[in-house]
C-alpha cells in the first residue's frame, strides 16, 4: 500500500497513526524504566526485575487477551485501554517528580503497562481486516508493524534515554501524551468502519484450549515455536542487563544506552524488510537456518565487546537476526493455520515465546549477581549457537517450502 493511498483509507490511517505514536511511548517507557531502576539501585537482581514485570503478563494474560479481543468491540476497547495507560504514566511522572518513586512502583507501573498491553496488541492486530480491503491487507499489515517498530525502538529508545538524562520524569510526561493522542484518534474511526465483533458461540476457554490442541500437536509449529522461545530468551537476557552492561562493560551513559537500543532496532527493520526477498530467493528453510547462526554470532560479540563500536556492532546483528526470524516465522504459521484459529493459535504461540522472557531475565539478574555482566550474555550466546548446531536436523526441507514461505 502506497503513503498516498494510505491516507485515502481514513479508518486505517486513523489506526495506523494511533498505533504508531502509542509505539513511540511505549518505546519511551520502555527504555526510562531500567534506567529509573538503576537510579534507585544498581543490583542487578533487581534491575532485571522491570524486564520480568514487563514481560509476565503475556504468560499471565497473553491466551486470555487472544480470546478476548474476537469478542469485544475492538475500537472502544483500543481507545480505553490507551486511556488506563495514560492514567497509570501519570501517576509514575508524579512519583518521580515528588521524588518518591521506588522500586516497587517502578515493577507495578511495568506490570500494569504490559497487562493492558497484551488486549491492546491482539485487538489492533484484529482491527486490520475491518478497516482494509483483503488484497490490501499484507502491506497495511507490513506497514502497521513496521511504524510501530521504528518508532518504539529506533526513535523511543534515544529519545527517551535523551529525556531522562534532562528530566527523570520528562520521559513518562511524553509517554501519557502519546496514550492520550492515541486515544483521541481511534476514538476518531467511524463506527461503521469497525463494527463490534460477533460473539463467538463457545466459550473463552473452549477457544484457549483449541489453539494450544492445535499448537502442540503440529510438529513444525511446535519447533518454530521452542526456537522462537529460546531466541527470546536470549534477547531477555540481553536487554535486562542492557543499562548495567552500557555502564559497567561499555562505561557510557543514558545515551550510549539508548543508541545502543537503537542499534538493535536498525538492525531489526533492515531484516525484517529484506527477510522476504531473502526467502522468495533462497528459501525459508535457510532465512531460518541463518537467523539462529547469525543471532549467535551477534550475542556472542557483544559477550566479547570491550569497545563502543564492536558492540553496538554485534547489538545490530543480533536484532537483524530477530527480523528475518520473526517474518519468516510468522509467515509460515500464517500458512500453516486455517484463518479462523489464526489469532488462538498466534496467543497460544506467543505464550510460549514471550514466557520465556521472564526466566532469562531472572536468571541473568542472578549469574550477573555471582559472575559479573558478561556471564549471562556469554551463556546465552552459547545456548543460541548450539540451537544453530541442531536447527538443520530439526527443520528440515520436508518440513519447509524450497522458496516462499
């Protein structure tokens, strides 16, 4: 879809703006919220603790959300839910404005963010097909993520590291007006234009349990699946201890932080828009292949960087890594799932993936505690490369088509 047709289809356009500026708080948030930690204390047992709070949820709640959002008006629900997310930023700015913010408000304020995060993502997702024609929707899909993308990582992360080293509270003063914006504008889309869903005739629990039937028993899923968890888990690892690494490793401040994170984003949109044309030419059995070798090599750069530049290096390989993995992988489930389980099964997918997350960031907090910050980041780096060792086995030409996914 072309930015001039695009803004011809208003209803998504509305979406797509809203979806966009509420990426860009949450990417301002997202990396405020370590380093308000760490300026409150400098273990990293309890620094890690902002990444577990921001990603239990979608173990929590992830399954639940997928259901919900095929039951309820989704455009009512996206602009409240940008509302409550507004409502708790704003509470955590006056903490830090007044000077008491502590730990524990920074866990529940990460917490609460993720919670209504998770219905907020699978009702936008399931927006698109009201709002945008059938043979439009790939590239309003594509565009959709890749705004959000851009501008939680590669603008929120400088730009918010930018703000806390001026004002600690600047960051979450920017986050609440970005909800309030997003609410304003998808509140805005005509209601004729996305309509409440139909209720489904089943029950909640009866769609959970189908999509994780359906999951667990497909051989291919289930692989793509242990391996997106396992790249997830190293990702954790690396972005929990990120602020302390900058520091401690790299001895750079909030904004060598945020660049960093940056880094990390470039690295993503550049696989992420070329892992398509990698597949069409090579396969995405070997875009696959390579993602698992290629994110090992990244991780184990920045397990070896002493300098600036080799890190922030290995940091962009590492996130181009993500991309080709994330678009040839939910490609493939997309081909593989019949449409009308498509968001169970994706719940019941990303329980798997995301819930890793957690354990890694608990488990870095604590061997970076005993062994220092390279540790954590060495050991998952070497539990990436033995996965590339035992990815060409597992994923084989059978299970994968020669050419597009």
């Amino acid at each position: 879809m072309s930015v001039a047709h695009a803004s011809r289809v208003r209803p998504f356009g509305l979406l797509w703006v809203a979806s966009t500026i509420s990426a860009l708080g949450d990417g301002v948030h997202w990396i405020a919220l370590p380093l308000l930690a760490a300026s409150v204390t400098t273990d990293p047992r309890l620094v890690s603790l902002v990444s577990v709070a921001e990603q239990l949820p979608w173990v929590l709640f992830g399954l639940l959300a997928g259901a919900l959002a095929d039951r309820v008006d989704r455009r009512r629900v996206l602009w409240r839910l940008d509302v409550v997310r507004a409502a708790v930023v704003a509470v955590l700015a006056a903490t830090v404005l007044t000077g008491t913010v502590t730990l524990p408000v920074v866990l529940v304020v990460a917490f609460a963010l993720t919670s209504v995060g998770t219905l907020y993502d699978s009702a936008s997702a399931a927006m698109v097909p009201a709002l945008v024609p059938e043979a439009q929707r790939p590239a309003a899909n594509g565009r959709l993520q890749a705004g959000m993308l851009v501008a939680d990582t590669l603008l929120g992360a400088p730009v918010g590291a930018t703000l806390f080293t001026a004002l600690a509270a600047a960051p979450f003063l920017v986050d609440a007006a970005s909800f309030a914006a997003a609410a304003i504008l998808v509140a805005a889309i005509p209601v004729r234009a996305a309509p409440p869903a139909t209720r489904a005739a089943g029950t909640v629990r009866a769609d959970v349990v189908a999509g994780l039937r359906f999951l667990l028993g497909h051989r291919l899923l289930r692989r793509l699946c242990a391996y997106g968890a396992l790249l997830n888990l190293v990702t954790t690892v690396a972005v929990a201890l990120l602020v302390l690494y900058t520091r401690g490793v790299l001895h750079l401040g909030s904004l060598g932080y945020g660049l960093l994170v940056a880094a990390f984003a470039v690295g993503g949109v550049l696989g992420s828009l070329t892992a398509g044309r990698i597949a069409a030419a090579v396969g995405s059995r070997t875009v696959l292949l390579a993602a698992v070798a290629v994110g090992g090599a990244g991780a184990t750069g920045m397990a070896l960087a002493t300098h600036p530049v080799p890190a922030g290096i290995a940091v962009g390989v590492f996130g181009a890594a993500n991309g080709l993995w994330s678009v040839v992988a939910v490609s493939t489930r997309q081909s593989l799932v019949p449409d009308r389980m498509l968001g169970r099964v994706s719940s019941a997918f990303r329980l798997v993936t995301l819930g890793a997350g957690p354990l890694g960031a608990l488990a870095a907090g604590f061997v970076a505690h005993r062994y220092g910050l390279r540790a954590p980041i060495a050991g998952a780096a070497t539990l990436l490369v033995l996965g590339a060792v035992l990815a060409p086995a597992l994923f084989t030409r059978a299970d994968l088509p020669a050419r597009r996914p």
